[in-house]
C-alpha cells in the first residue's frame, strides 16, 4: 500500500564528543583502561520513558558505532543494562534482530554486521519494560563483537571482545499535551515504535548533524463509521474520510514557521523527487514553540486553510488550519511530532504523552503490512468497550477518539 513518506526539549540535545566507559561486567566499578576499538556512544545525551497504550513503558533511541581499528569488527551483541544496577538486563539484540537495527549513516539498512576500520553505523534502540518496574535514571550498554585488539596488533586478527559504553540519562517528566483533531476514529499510521517504521528509521544529516525529527512521529488518519478511510475514488482527495478535518493547537504556544501556498498531491502518488526541499517536504504546515525548548509540527495541511500565521499566539484546542495531502506524502494526513527544536527536521523528536483520549481498538500490524492501499474495511479490531486513557502515548495503529475541546 503507499506509505507516506515520512514527511526536541533542550535536554535532549546531540551528543558531543565520545564517552566510553568500561565497567567490570561484575559490578559497577571502573575497570583499569583498555582499548576499545569499537568506539560507541549515544546519539543523544538523554532519552525519554514514556507510557505506551499497551500498558507498558517504552524507551527509544540510537547509538553511533565506530570502527577505531583496522581490523574489521563484527558486531555479536548489545544488552542495555540499568546502569546502576548491572546484573539487571533490560533489552538484548543479537543474531538478525541485531543486524536489522543497524543502518548507515545515509539512512540505509545494513547488510552485514561487519564494520570496517573508519567506518561508522547508527545503531536503533526501542525496548519495553513493565508499568510496575523500577524506572532506571540511567543506561549503560554492554557490547560483544570480534574485533582488533592494541594498535600493535596484527591488523586482521580479530578477537573476542567486550565492554561497557555509552552511558544514557533517562528523563521521566514528559511534556503533557492536548490533542492535535477531535472526534472518533482517529488512526495512529507509521507510529512508534519498531525499527521498520518510516519514521522510527530516518535519521537524515541536517546542519551538520544527524537528527531523528520524526522519532516518534504519527501520521493520524481516520475510520468513518463503516471503518472506511476513503469512499470510491481513492485518487480523490475528498473522498478520504479524515480530509479537511480541523488541526488544533495541542498547548499554548507561539506560531513561529509556516507554510500555506502549496497544492494537495493527488492521492495514491508522490511528488517528483527533484521538486523536494528542506522547506517544502512536510508540505503546508504551522510549527509552534510550546515552550522550555519543545517545538509541536503539523504537516500536509490545506492550502489555503491555515488560519495562524508567525508571530501568533494561540491557546490549546485553536483551530490551526485543516487536514490535507501536501508535500511529500501519498494519502491525506496528518503528520505531528514534537520535536526539541524549531526546525522540522534540523531537530531531535521527543516523546510525549496525551492529557485524555479514548482507546477504540487496533488494526492488526499484518493486516496493514499485507494490504495493498488504504482502500477497505479497517475496523475488525475494535474494542467492545472502549478504554478511557489518560497520559499515555498511542501507539503504532491505535484508534482512538480525541476529546472535543473547549
């Protein structure tokens, strides 16, 4: 089916510099030095713990690996540990899990755990724990590769090694905030968490930097009654039940970019690639600075119908315009994230919860992956009561129905 195309709070700001710490894997006592050719550290100071609609507590982010070796290095594994508590593994990726986390730094999918001497990947982390759970204030990681020992080694013996790295700050005060629509049926499309996602996967090289602004990014669209998201001609924008439906405001906040002169794209195709830009991807859209450095984007919107323009101020629940289908994108949607920075993609995507919805139901993953478009009956998945919710976060294909606001 047509995938849209995926289209920051200071604390979360890119790394700089390489940390690496090696702990005994015994305890938390520093070991002596040691060489580690495998250079790993986070991409971000901090991550986020957030409370997904299953109940659960999710953590994402990414690592950068970097060969420091001329011996090649052969990744095995990578656990997350709490960090102040090292006999307690939190996640573990190894054998394919692991090879399909790792991507190249231009946004590609490894095809080998092997990483040459200079050579750098980015490494997707996203694990759950249990709601009851201690929350750990910290992360370290523990790697296990094959790899080049001392400088003066012989270049092409590879060893057995491993290591811990990465130390990771865990944040657990979340910005809390209102819904971006109203009403019923409301599709949480290429939502968090996997790594096979759209938007989970894109890191992009951005003012120097690579930044993951879609790490938590929805593309919300919408059931009717029937479970229908587009009635007969698909290739018409009208006829998808989520068009022109009103986006609002999710806090109070200040307009500082937007967007309203381009047309809708037809649906079922993308627009040509060479017309794409920094500025014109995320289509006709409103970006507004909620406040202690956190950015909310809206994208794809109606030409025509932005109602704010830069330098507004607006309450929660305004009316910022309407859904539409422009920029880089095949379907009417509505594309929202909040990110730690003014730019759409310039920026680090954070994660957040929602004030109050209501759980409808899920459409099942398999059905999604094997349909061909959006065209169908989506509704097979609906609860026989629905589950009111309050601060949590949707995940990838929930429905739920926003309240209204006043």
């Amino acid at each position: 089916m047509p995938r849209m195309k995926p289209c920051y709070r200071k604390w979360l700001g890119v790394f700089i510099g390489i940390c690496v710490v090696a702990l005994l894997l015994g305890g938390a006592n520093p070991a002596a030095d040691t060489f580690t050719p495998l250079v790993v550290s986070p991409l971000t100071t901090n991550t986020g713990i957030f409370l997904g609609t299953d109940g659960r507590l999710h953590v994402v982010y990414e690592l950068v690996l970097t060969n420091a070796n001329a011996t090649p290095a052969t990744m095995k594994k990578i656990e997350v540990f709490d960090a102040s508590d090292v006999s307690r593994v939190l996640a573990s990726f190894e054998g394919a899990d692991l090879l399909s986390r790792l991507r190249t730094t231009g946004n590609t999918t490894s095809e080998s755990p092997v990483i040459e001497f200079n050579g750098t990947r980015l490494f997707l982390i996203n694990f759950a724990i249990d709601a009851t759970s201690k929350i750990p204030e910290r992360l370290t990681h523990h790697v296990e590769l094959l790899g080049g020992g001392t400088p003066g080694s012989k270049p092409g013996t590879a060893l057995p090694l491993s290591y811990f790295a990465a130390p990771l700050h865990v944040i657990q005060n979340l910005v809390r905030i209102g819904p971006p629509l109203a009403g019923k049926g409301w599709v949480a499309v290429n939502g968090c968490c996997e790594v096979a996602g759209v938007h989970r996967s894109t890191g992009l090289p951005i003012n120097g930097r690579i930044y993951f602004a879609q790490r938590y990014a929805i593309d919300w669209m919408r059931l009717d009654k029937d479970g229908l998201m587009v009635h007969g001609d698909a290739s018409d924008v009208n006829n998808y039940t989520d068009y022109g439906a009103d986006v609002l405001a999710v806090a109070r906040g200040k307009v500082v970019s937007t967007l309203d002169t381009l047309d809708d794209q037809k649906p079922g195709t993308l627009p040509d690639p060479s017309a794409i830009n920094l500025e014109n991807v995320d289509g006709n859209h409103v970006i507004l600075d909620i406040g202690d450095g956190l950015y909310a984007m809206y994208a794809h919107m109606q030409k025509g119908s932005l109602q704010v323009k830069p330098g507004d101020q607006v309450r929660r629940g305004q009316v910022l315009g309407k859904l539409g289908n422009t920029g880089n994108t095949s379907a009417p949607h509505l594309h929202f994230q909040i990110m730690g920075g003014p730019s759409a993609l310039g920026s680090n995507g954070v994660p957040y919860i929602v004030d109050a919805f209501t759980l409808e139901g899920e459409i099942a993953e398999k059905q999604y992956e094997a349909a061909p478009s959006v065209e169908g009956v989506w509704n097979q998945g609906m609860l026989p009561a629905p589950s009111d919710r309050h601060g949590q976060f949707p995940l990838n294909l929930t429905i739920v129905e926003f309240p209204e606001e006043k």
